[in-house]
C-alpha cells in the first residue's frame, strides 16, 4: 500500500473504522491484543502497511455472496450478534418462512446438533431481516396491519 493516501472510498471508510477500534483502546492496548508492535499499528493507520479491515471487507466481495455471509455471520456471532443480509421484502418473506420451516424440522427429533443449532441461527436471522423489511416499508393506509 502506497504512503500517499487514497481516493477510493472503501479504502478511506476502513481506514476510518480501523482508527475507531485503535482509538477505542488506544495503540499500545490494541497492538497487545493483536501481538502486533505500537509501530506496526501506527503503520496501517498511516496507511503504510495493508489495513485488515480493508483486507477483510475487499475478500469478501472477492467471495461468493453465500461464503461471505457465512463468514460475516461467524463475526457476528463472535460479537454476540448474527448477520442478516437486506432483502427485498418478497424475498425476504420466502426466505424467513424457507429458513423457520428448516429450524422446525431440525428441532423436530428433539435432539439438537451442531447443523440444527446452525439451521435455527438461521432462521432466527430471517425473522429478524423481515422484521426490519416491515419496519422500514412505507405505510400503505389501504393495507390492513399486522397484529
């Protein structure tokens, strides 16, 4: 990477979050954590040395969508949280019904797996992408609401 600052935006809005981690701990916390020295951390932020948050968001667009969402989703649920991809709310209403039919019938032996724990993630990650499809439709007056 090259010293002079860059005009892509993806370069510059990863940059900007990988400041944000550094800055949340500071540099000596940070580079502790990640068995990097002070030096090395104030490399990336100075745009000398490859940023790993760019690394990361550039590998997945470089990925099939449904290998990048699983990986996201594995962040996320390091975090505490999982991944829900925006759809269109069609789609999204398939793919939550699809997705609690499969949780069902992993559940249905009542015994859980590893594979059934992923299919109810799953399903749980399509409810919540529909909830928030409903939340930011506009409001149709002529519709009906729901509950």
């Amino acid at each position: 990477m090259a010293d002079s600052p860059s005009n892509d935006p993806l370069t510059e809005q990863a940059l900007r979050r990988f400041a944000d981690l550094v800055r949340g701990v500071g540099v000596k916390r940070f580079s502790q954590e990640l068995g990097l020295s002070t030096r090395q951390v104030n490399r990336i932020l100075s745009g000398a040395q490859p940023n790993p948050v760019e690394r990361m968001l550039r590998s997945l667009q470089s990925a099939e969508p449904e290998a990048g969402d699983r990986v996201l989703d594995y962040v996320c649920q390091e975090m505490g949280g999982y991944f829900v991809r925006q759809e269109a709310f069609d789609e999204a209403t398939v793919n939550a019904v699809k997705e609690c039919a499969e949780a069902i019938a992993a559940m249905s032996d009542g015994e859980l797996s590893e594979l059934d724990l992923c299919e109810i993630r799953e399903a749980i990650s399509a409810l919540n992408g529909l909830i928030r499809s409903w939340q930011n439709r506009p409001i149709d007056r002529d519709t009906p609401e729901i509950g």
